[in-house]
C-alpha cells in the first residue's frame, strides 16, 4: 500500500511540474502546497523517491524543456522568456 502511495505521489508531483513548468514564480513551496505536505516532508518523501531534490527536479526538467525547444529552432530569447 505504501508503494502505490509512492506511486501516485511521484505522479501527481510529475503532472504538477509538467503543468505549470512554465510559470517563473512556480516553486516547491507552491507544489508542496499543491500536494498538500509541508515543504520540509515534501522535500524530504521526494528527495528519498526520486533521488534528487524537487527544486533539483523542477530546475532540471525546465532546462530540459528549454534545450528541446532550442533544438527543434526556438531561438534562446524565445525560450527565455
């Protein structure tokens, strides 16, 4: 039962992140809020889960985003704003 927990967790945290990845003020506060934890046990429950910090997290998949982008021709002013 705490696997499955685990899971839908990890998935909510995910959908949170890949829905408003783009908003600037977005930070874990807000997504801790979101997920209904407080920012210490968030940060704690996914650093154990996913091996990195969610600000690590959520910093890595907007760079990822942004080099997708760069490559299919967005231009780095485009993606930086």
């Amino acid at each position: 039962m705490d696997n499955l927990k685990n899971i839908l967790n990890i998935q909510k945290f995910i959908y949170l992140i890949e829905s408003q990845y783009t908003r600037p003020e977005l930070n874990v506060i807000d997504v801790a809020k979101q997920m209904f934890m407080s920012e210490r046990q968030f940060r704690r429950k996914l650093t154990a889960l996913l091996g990195e910090t969610p600000a690590d997290y959520l910093r890595n998949y907007r760079l990822e985003k942004a080099a997708e982008r760069i490559k299919n021709g967005a231009s780095i002013n485009e993606v930086a704003f």
